[in-house]
C-alpha cells in the first residue's frame, strides 16, 4: 500500500467520524452491542437512514455485526472511539492545554488524558486548592502528593490526617525551596522526617501536580513559569486511577529524601530548654534542612562551619537563640550565605519575603541572632515582622557590592542588612554589629562614577537601571516597643546608615555609640538632592504622635559629596493626623563630611534639643531648621528647638552655588528669602522661637519668626 492510500484511509476514517449522528452510533453500540432497530428507536432515525451510516462504518471497519445481528465494536473500533474521546476532551477544555503544558509526561498517560472528561474542570486556585483541604479531611486511608511546593491552605488538614492514621506519600522536587515558594510554607518542609505514617521522596520532575486519596483526586497541569494551580478533580475513589497510576510512576523513580546533615545534640534538659549543634556541609538542602528543623524544635541552635542556604530562607516562628560559635579577629567563624536566587526581585510580597536569610515571625516570641557572618544575600540578610522580643548582636553583614542583587522598585534595587517592620513590644536590640555592603571597590566605583560623572555636584544615577543599587544598613518601621541600636558599624550604605521610620508612639529609641562610615557615592535615594544620609530619624506617614527618640554620641563619616550626616523629619507632606517629631534629643555626636551637604538636616521638628554635636569638613549648611513644604499644613513649622554648644570650627562652609541654590530654593523650599546663601546655621520660613547659640564667627541665616540668636 502507498503512502497515498494510507493517508486516504486517514482521511476516510476521519470523515466517517466527523459526522454526528455516525460518532452517536458509536457511543451507543460502546455501551452494549445492539441491534438496527434499537439505534433507530434511540436516536429518532429511520431505519434506512441508520442502515446507511451502519453499512459505511462497516466499511471501514469501525463495527461488525454477529450472527444474532448485535452490531459490536471492532478492537480497532474500540482504539479510534479511544482516540476520537481523547481529542473531544482535549476540545472541550482546549482554552487551558493551550496554556498548560501535558508533554512531559510518558507517552502512556498523556494516551489516557480522556480518562479526566469525568473530572470536574477547576479553573481557580483556590477551589483547587480547597478541594484538596476538603479531601484531606474526608480521607481515611491514604493521602498521595506530587507536589512542586506544600499546599498551605491543607497543612493542618494533613496533620490532621495522620493522627487518624491516615498513610500518606509525597513527591517533592528536589529543589523545593525556591523562588516560587511562599514564605510561610517553609516551616512544614521537614513534615515527612518528623512524622513516622509519612514517607517523602525527591524527584526533579515537576511535570505534574497530583492529589490522590481515598475520598477523591485532584490534577493540574503547569504552565511555562510553573503551576497556578487549576485543573480537574473528581471525589470518586474508582475514577481516579489515571492520577494514582501517574503517582506510581514517578513514586517508582523518586528517590528517598536527602537527609539532613547529621548533628548532635549538647544537652537536652526540660528545665533549660534543649540545644543542638550544627556543623555546615555547605550543600544547599542539608543546610537549609538542618537549620530550619532545628529553629523549630530546639531553644537553643549552635551553628559551626560554612552553610549555604541557596535560594531558601530560613523562617523562625518559635522563640530560639542562633548563635554561631567562635570568633578570630572579632569576625564570627560561623558563615551563612546564599546562591542561586533570581535577579531582579519583584516587587510582590511573596517574593520580597521569600529573599531573606532570616524571617522572625511568629506571635509572642523571643529571638536571637548572634555571632553569625552573613556573607552573601539577595535582599536582606535578617528581617523582623512578628514576635515579642527581638536581639541581633555581634553579627557581621557584608557584600562584595550591592550590584546584582536587591528588591525591584521604582526607586532602584533596595539591599537591606537588617530590617524590622512592626511588633517587638518586648523589645528590639541591635548592639555591636558590622555591616558593609561595599568591600571590592574597583568594580562598585569604576561602574558607578560613569567616567567621573559622579564627582559633578548635579549628577544623578539613573537607580532603574541595574548599574545602581540602594543600601540601608538598619531599618527600623512601626516599632512599639523599646529600641536600642548601639555599637554597631555600618560602612558605605549609599542610601541610608540606619533609619527609624514611622514608629508608633509608645517607642522608644536608643541610637547610640555607633560608627557610619561611607566611602562611596551616593544613591540620591526618592531621589532627593542629597546623596544618602548617616542616620535618619523620620515620621511621614504615620498618623499620631510619633516615639520618643535619642541620637547620642555616635560617629558619622562621608567622604563623597553631597551627603547629609543626620537627618530629624518629620511629615513633608503626609496625610492629616501625622505629627511632628518632638522631644528629640540629638546629643555628642561627631559628623564629618568630606564634601556634603548639610551636617544636620531637620524638619517639622518640636521641642527637641540638638547639642554638643561637633560637625567638620565641608557643607553648604552645618545646621539645618526647616518647616514641611505642604504649605496647607502651617502646623507642621519647626518651633522652640535648642540648637547650642555645637561646635563647628572644623566645618567649612562652601560658598553658594547653582547645586545649593536648586537645592535648597527653587526646588525644596520655595519662597525662601535666603536665595542662595549658605551659613553654619539656617532657621527657614516657618520656624519659630527656637533658640540658637554659636561662636561670633558662624553665621546665621534667620527666615523666622521670634527665633533668639545667641553669639558668644
């Protein structure tokens, strides 16, 4: 036969198929052999008209018909009718396989994808997903998972499951823990060790999504960047054998899951509490593995050695102390780095989250982070959300540089060492760690000066592009409780040293005794017209009044230009109900600027005390007094300050200039009478009966109202 009839008979068959009332026949004569008259009597026809498409199937060998005039399926028949059902279903739900990719599977199941027309079609991810909850629940004899991350709407569900005794399967990948990862699943990762009726194996497949039990199955199909968790699902047991067969098949070649690194155990008293010791293998899943099973389980975890996370973060969500042990030259000896993230970060809460080394998180609990060199991260290295106290001493947080890394913003890429956002009533304290976040600096200036344009006063990097990056060193927002942030040293953050931002009015902050020290050009973080700040104190947006703060006796060096040493803000231009910063008190500290901007910034500031402080280098302005620009907010002016004994004979005041006038005047504050005059002390508009002592040698630029200027 020639390839021309061959497909001749193709066209045939298919043509035999194509027409209505022929396929209804077959679908008849598949239930049960029968006879002419039945199929006539069934489907309204005349018994001619189904002699006639009966004599063409005949033909073409799709039926036959017996001595008793039973008219039957051929076996080839029965393999058409097969394919003919396969491409009906694959039809009616052709909208998700154009988007949904079956072609990883064996050739033998995706033949068997008909086998899912008696499924319910599911086209959102939460009725996948509480299907599956729902199952889990109903399930007395086996659950069965194939899975590319635990479904975390049916945790609880599974526990629950096997202590009914219920058996339960799970095929993980074997690089579970990774971008698409949510950070709350991670903490039952370890479920398969911890409990005996579980066994858990790795494949690298993730083909296919999978939920086999006793009370029903459940199927999706991945799309290109992964599963979103829609498909089918049916509750009867007996048609589920096309998933219970797939799970089978991958069960057979999966793989027993990588044991942790092995560890052992100091002591183990119920009185004290228990500790472990971990020794790093720096292979990713053993290291991950182990440190988180053991934040879960143990009061006290201490790490030894070199761990590598990978694209993992560890979550805490009990009270735990992690330490590192031993210390050479006062560096910790204890490494924790990360590798293999992806690059840029977007700006979504479940990848900001997942792309942290540390996250605290949990109701009531007490933290701590000690003696630990974080040594490469993608984001932030240790972040706090949730919990009642919270300490991170003796750390040491560094990078190479900010490049190739950070959370993607409008506002650049934002590299974070350590950063708290909200609870801690019990308490925060951040004492004598080290941050750097640009040791190599050929590549980091060389990329960043673009042919020495970052030397011009008016240059500004482009932060959207990936050249650029922002650094903060510690960030601390929505505190409630105590602050203290002491003898640490945060070196060459271009964006921020360390800032406290929108804290609630029962804080309490202690900024004291620490050493920022930047080298590099600045970000010009918003971006404002300054490059970065040493220390920022800062109440925008929150509504209420605002905690009290003290900044005392710290060290602020920036050798590039246009820095600012310490900024005092309150709301620019926030919503109603946000209050200025009062009651500050900014105290011995020592600022220098190489080439800055202004030593001291402070706006819609009250009642605070800024003294002692001894400002040197060079500034357009060593102290700053303004009001908010929002010129429908008159209550936000900067009123009965004190501002004394600052000793600024080492500060060089530079003269005006174009920078310092679109500064200050035409951008910043207009209105201002000062034009573009520069002093050691400027009280703008809208300030009012603050009070001033300098040296007859520092000029005063006065815009106030009953502001006393005192000479001595």
């Amino acid at each position: 036969m020639s390839n021309f009839e061959e497909i001749d008979r193709l066209y045939n068959t298919l043509f035999e198929l194509s027409n209505e009332i022929r396929h209804k026949i077959l679908l008849l004569i598949l239930e049960q052999p029968t006879r002419m008259t039945n199929i006539a009597n069934k489907l309204e026809l005349t018994t001619p008209e189904v002699s006639r498409h009966l004599s063409r199937m005949s033909e073409s060998k799709l039926i036959q018909k017996d001595i008793d005039n039973l008219y039957h399926l051929t076996d080839y028949g029965h393999q058409v009718l097969n394919l003919v059902q396969d491409l009906e279903f694959r039809t009616k739900n052709r909208d998700y396989f154009v988007t949904h990719i079956t072609q990883n599977i064996p050739d033998v199941f995706k033949k068997r994808l008909s086998e899912l027309a008696k499924y319910q079609k599911v086209d959102n991810f939460m009725g996948f997903l509480t299907f599956i909850d729902k199952k889990i629940k109903e399930a007395n004899e086996y659950v069965w998972l194939c899975i590319d991350q635990y479904p975390l709407i049916a945790v609880d569900s599974l526990l629950g499951s096997v202590e009914r005794g219920v058996k339960v399967k799970i095929i993980e990948p074997i690089e579970l823990v990774g971008p698409n990862v949510t950070f709350e699943d991670r903490y039952i990762i370890p479920i398969g060790d911890e409990l005996p009726d579980v066994i858990v194996k790795t494949h690298e497949t993730k083909d296919v999504y999978l939920f086999i039990s006793d009370a029903g199955s459940a199927v999706s199909f991945p799309l290109k960047d992964g599963f979103d968790y829609s498909g089918f699902t049916v509750s009867d047991k007996e048609l589920g054998s096309w998933s219970m067969d797939v799970f089978s098949y991958y069960w057979e070649y999966a793989k027993p899951k990588v044991p942790v690194v092995p560890y052992q155990i100091i002591s183990e008293s119920k009185k004290k509490g228990k500790t472990i010791t971990l020794e790093g293998t720096e292979l990713t899943p053993q290291d991950y593995q182990a440190i988180q099973k053991a934040a879960n389980r143990y009061d006290e975890v201490i790490l030894k050695g070199k761990f590598n996370l990978g694209a993992s973060s560890i979550v805490i969500s009990k009270s735990v102390v992690i330490r590192g042990e031993g210390r050479e030259e006062d560096i910790p000896l204890t490494k924790i780095y990360k590798s293999g993230w992806t690059y840029p970060i977007l700006h979504e809460p479940r990848r900001v989250h997942e792309n942290r080394v540390f996250i605290i998180d949990g109701e009531g609990i007490d933290v701590t982070i000690e003696n630990i060199h974080f040594t490469d991260f993608d984001y932030n290295c240790i972040g706090g959300f949730n919990g009642n106290s919270l300490t991170i001493k003796n750390n040491r947080i560094t990078l190479t540089n900010g490049f190739g890394r950070g959370l993607s913003s409008p506002i650049g890429n934002q590299v974070i060492g350590i950063y708290q956002l909200g609870g801690f009533q019990g308490g925060v304290r951040i004492e004598g760690n080290y941050l750097n976040f640009a040791q190599s600096f050929g590549p980091f200036t060389q990329s960043l000066r673009m042919n020495a344009r970052a030397d011009d006063p008016n240059y500004r990097p482009n932060l959207t592009e990936t050249y650029s990056y922002l650094a903060f060193g510690i960030d601390i927002f929505n505190a409630c409780g105590e602050v203290i942030i002491e003898n640490n040293i945060v070196r060459n953050m271009n964006a921020r040293g360390i800032v406290i931002a929108d804290n609630k009015e029962s804080a309490n902050f202690h900024v004291n005794n620490n050493t920022i020290i930047s080298e590099i050009y600045g970000a010009y973080f918003h971006p404002k017209p300054f490059a970065g700040f040493g220390i920022m104190a800062h109440s925008g947006w929150h509504v209420g009044p605002a905690p009290h703060i003290e900044i005392l006796d710290n060290l602020i060096r920036c050798d590039k230009i246009n820095y600012c040493g310490i900024v005092l803000q309150g709301p620019e231009l926030g919503p109603k109900g946000t209050m200025k910063l009062t009651d500050v008190k900014l105290n011995n500290n020592r600022i220098h600027l190489e080439d800055g901007s202004i030593s001291i910034f402070t706006e819609s500031l009250e009642n605070s005390q800024i003294t002692g402080n001894s400002l040197t280098g060079q500034a357009y302005y060593g102290i700053g007094i303004f009001p908010g620009v929002d010129e429908t907010r008159t209550d936000l002016g900067s009123n009965k300050n004190v501002i004394e004994d600052n000793t600024m004979r080492g500060l060089k005041i530079k003269d005006p200039d174009e920078y310092s006038k679109s500064l200050l005047d035409e951008k910043k504050y207009p209105g201002s009478k000062a034009g573009s005059a520069t002093a050691y002390v400027w009280l703008n508009i809208n300030t009012k009966e603050n009070r001033v002592k300098v040296t007859y040698n520092e000029t005063v630029i006065d815009e106030g109202i009953n502001n006393q200027i005192t000479y001595k």
